[in-house]
C-alpha cells in the first residue's frame, strides 16, 4: 500500500514537471501546428499497450495539454488490427495513432497506404531496430518475451533455464501460454522459435496441455495465484512490475534467447486530426515519458538518454532474439492456425 502510495506521488511529480517543459516549449513555439491541434480537440489512439500503462501515459499528455483530449482503445494487438481494418472497409476514419506489439502490422498497413509518414524528434538517435528509414514507423517501446515461475511453489533451482526445457512431461499440467490470435508479441515470439527449433516445438509443448489464455499479460495472473506453477511465455516488463508489488513472481530470461518485442508507434494516413496526432507522437518520444516508461513501466525504450533500474538486465547482457516484419506479417496467419492445431483452440 506504501508503495502504490509512493509510485502515485511519482506520477504526479512527473506529470508536473510534463506540464512545465511541455507549456514552456508551447511559449516558445508559435507554430500553427499546436494551434490546429487545439482546433482538433482530440487524438484517437489505438494501442496494444497495457491499459494502466496507456490511460497513465494519455493523463500526461492532458495535462500537459489541458485543450487536447486523449481517447484510449486499448486490446491485445491483433484485436487492434482488426479493428482498424474492419473500420476502414467500412470508410470510418476513427484512429489518429496506431500502436501494436506486431512489427508484422505496419508491413501490412504500409502496402495498403494506411499510414503517414512522420519522424519524431530524436529519432535519428534511435537503435537500428527502433527507426524506419522511410520515416513512417517508429519502437516506441520493447520488451521481452520470457518464462516465470511462481516462486512459493518452486525453488528458483528447479525452475526451466532454457525454451526447451518446458517440454519435459513434468510439467504437464502446469503451463500457461497466451495465444498468437490475439496477442501479437505472442505472433513475434513463435516465429522467432520456429526459426530455431521449427514446429517440433510446439507440437511437443502442447502434448504438455498448457492453459490457454489471451492476452500476453495473463500468464503472470495465473503463475501469481499458483493455479499454473509455470509460465511458457510472458511480456518481462509485466512479470517485473508484479513481482515489484509483492507478488511470487519468478522471472527466467532463457539461456536459448529471449525474443525482443519492439512496439512501434504510427499516425494513420486518413487522420481527421492529424495535427493533433503529430503532437501526441512527438509527446510520447519525449524524454521524459520515454523515461516514465523504463521507471513506472519497467520497459525497454530507444531514447538514448533514458537509464534504467540497476535490477533491469542489460539488452546487451543477454541473448536476444529478433524477427524480420515481413517474415512475420507473412507467417502471421499460419502461426495462428497452426497454434490451434496444435493446443486445440
């Protein structure tokens, strides 16, 4: 309780020193874009991010522009694309900024026209993986796809080290994984399995009858309450923050390779406020929210100048794991039918 205390206090003394470096760049900038921005009212942002996260991160932004609303739709990733695509069939324009954990995504919207280009301020300091050279998309985010364990019902010792290791006929039963259907990071982390151990994997995970959840959050719910003693999948940031609230969360970046999800942030190419959704890109790319997210969020950011909690591992402490968009937007709906195939659901 004293903690959430503390963290809340945080947010407001972030949130405030927001407000004075957001109103002093508005004295000093008297461009028209800030104005239309204001004319506009409101930015619609589509995003993959955990809610808590995504509401904390749209009350920054109005209060540090009280005029410009932020409305939140936050779902798991392909639940998102989904539904923009179903909306533009039917000539809605809803979405100003678009932001999934399925880098696949904006290949996709990228072939259809259904983004505008864009390049926040700073990003030609971005890592590699964070930047598009065609200035449309950028990481706004990243994280890792690791295992867990609940840490009251196994020692650390006999917790799995590796991928493989959760295919032991020990742990039947005792699995979670969440589901590629609706999760995209949980798209991103198969592919980049796939491409190590093939389908085998799977097949042979399944055989273990792992609970089936949706969204990439919920395997550390389940590890937590004890009802799955072992996550086989989960977003690292999650898992970090719950187990900083007390929770028996043990986290197990595999010895085989951790899959990086990099989330990337666009603003929809038929935008009804595309002033107001440039703002809002080059807001959420600042330093000091790229900041609030490695403290409060626990996330992996591309601002060069962000630091991070001395218990966070080191991206280049680890064995990371990528894909490539293209692949993965090509795979996309295999993975998805072969996840049901296999794990039956």
């Amino acid at each position: 309780m004293e903690a959430q205390k503390h963290e809340c206090i945080g947010i407001v003394a972030l949130a405030s020193v927001l407000i004075i470096l957001s109103t002093a760049a508005i004295a000093s900038s008297q461009d028209g874009r800030l104005a239309e921005a204001r004319r506009e009212g409101k930015v619609v942002w589509y995003t993959a991010a955990a809610l808590m996260t995504a509401e904390r991160v749209a009350r920054l932004f109005e209060q540090a522009y009280p005029d410009i609303k932020v409305e939140v739709h936050r779902s798991g990733s392909e639940r998102i694309l989904q539904r923009l695509m179903q909306e533009a069939t039917a000539g809605i324009k809803n979405a100003d900024v678009f932001n999934s954990s399925d880098a696949g995504h904006y290949v996709l919207l990228k072939k259809k026209g259904m983004l505008a280009k864009h390049t926040p301020v700073g990003a030609e300091r971005f890592p590699d993986g964070f930047r598009d050279p065609d200035g449309t998309v950028f990481g706004w985010r990243a994280f890792l796809i690791v295992m867990s364990y609940n840490s009251k019902l196994l020692p650390v010792g006999e917790a799995p080290k590796t991928w493989k290791d959760l295919l032991d006929p020990k742990w039947k039963g005792k699995l979670v994984t969440a589901h590629p259907s609706y999760s995209g990071s949980i798209a991103s982390y198969m592919l980049a399995l796939l491409n190590i151990y093939g389908w085998d994997y799977f097949k042979q995970l399944a055989q273990n009858k792992p609970h089936l959840t949706q969204s990439v959050h919920d395997p550390a719910q389940l590890v937590a309450a004890g009802e799955r003693i072992v996550g086989a999948n989960g977003a690292d940031y999650f898992l970090y923050s719950e187990r900083k609230k007390g929770n028996p969360i043990g986290i197990v970046y595999p010895q085989d390779g951790a899959p990086l999800i990099v989330s990337p942030s666009a603003i929809t190419s038929f935008s009804l406020r595309p002033s107001a959704a440039r703002l809002f890109t080059d807001f959420i790319f600042t330093k000091e929210v790229q900041q609030f997210l490695a403290d409060s969020e626990a996330l992996y950011v591309p601002h060069a100048e962000v630091t991070y909690a001395s218990d966070r591992p080191k991206l280049s402490e680890l064995k990371i794991l990528t894909v490539d968009p293209e692949e993965l937007e090509r795979r996309t709906e295999e993975i998805k039918k072969r996840f049901v195939e296999f794990f039956g659901a």
